[in-house]
C-alpha cells in the first residue's frame, strides 16, 4: 500500500515538472514540437455528447455577461411576446420620466417580421392611438436593471416608420 502510493505521488510531481521544463523551454527560444499521429485512433468519445460542449445560457452569461451590452433583446429576436421590453402608462408599477412618454391609447407590442433590411428579421410594431388621453412609454428591463452613472454621456439610437395614414391626417413624429 505504501509503494503505491510513493509511485502516485511521483506521478503527481513528474506531471507538474515535466510541464514547467517545456514551459522553461518555451522561454528560452528553443523549439518544441508535438506529434500527432491521426492514422492510430483516439479515446472513445461518449455516445451522448452530441455535438461536444455544451454551453448553457444561465442567468445571461452571454448577452449581459460575455457580450456586455445594456438592453436587453434590442434585436427582438428573442421571444414573441417581446422579451425585456414592457409598456407602461401612469398608475403602473413601473417608474418611467414622463418626458419619455407619449400620448396613445390603444397602444399594442408585438415583435413582427417587417424588416428594417436583409440582416435585421424582427422589429418592434408599437401601434399607438391618438384619440385617447392616457400616457405610456416602451421600457427596457436590461439585465435585472439597467445601471447608469452620473456624468457618464449614453448614446442610443434607433429607427423609426411612422404609418401613411398619420401623414394624412397631419400627425405623427417628424
């Protein structure tokens, strides 16, 4: 029992060195060189992994994480209804600057497929009335909130259509 275990702690030593003597080799200038025989075949690689690794998307590890980015699902790609968007009008649980809102009634969220050009499949269709009084404003939930620093300068841009039937009728945004 003893020996074995002399002989496992030698394994556990010559790995490391052998390591460091090629890391130190590396460093020196001279050259190292691996083979790989690719006519004899490899380990068995397990009928259940698929397709390799497997990355899963847990609490935004990639787009508010890897991909760091503020808003959440600005493509609308993700999800119909649309995810990470919300409206909101006054008496509502969320808390939006009245100076980002705008008058409607009426007003419908739904993730279409009318394209803004080749590369960008979905967009937003905000519908909103004009006959009502009521409030509402699009917010964005980021990533559990959106963090923004005091004298730190945001820049955010979108695109925007407005309907043919409210150039008629003299309303609209310009």
């Amino acid at each position: 029992m003893r020996k074995e275990r002399v002989k496992t702690m030698q394994h556990y030593i010559s790995i490391p060195l052998t390591l460091l003597f090629l890391e130190i080799g590396g460093v020196t200038g001279n050259a190292q060189t691996i083979t790989i025989d690719v006519s004899k075949p490899g380990h068995v690689i397990s009928p259940i992994l698929y397709n390799g690794m497997l990355f899963e998307e847990i609490s935004h590890g990639i787009d508010g994480g890897f991909y760091a980015q503020l808003i959440r699902n600005g493509s609308f790609e993700d999800n119909n209804p649309v995810e990470g968007w919300s409206l909101v009008s006054p008496g509502s649980s969320k808390l939006v600057n009245k100076g980002y809102l705008s008058r409607a009634m009426n007003t419908q969220m739904t993730s279409e497929t009318e394209q803004l050009n080749s590369n960008q499949h979905h967009c937003l269709r905000w519908d909103i009335g004009w006959n009502g009084d009521p409030e509402t404003g699009l917010v964005n939930s980021g990533y559990w909130g959106i963090r923004l620093d005091n004298n730190t300068t945001y820049k955010a841009s979108f695109f925007a259509r407005k309907d043919p039937v409210f150039e008629k009728m003299g309303k609209g945004f310009n």
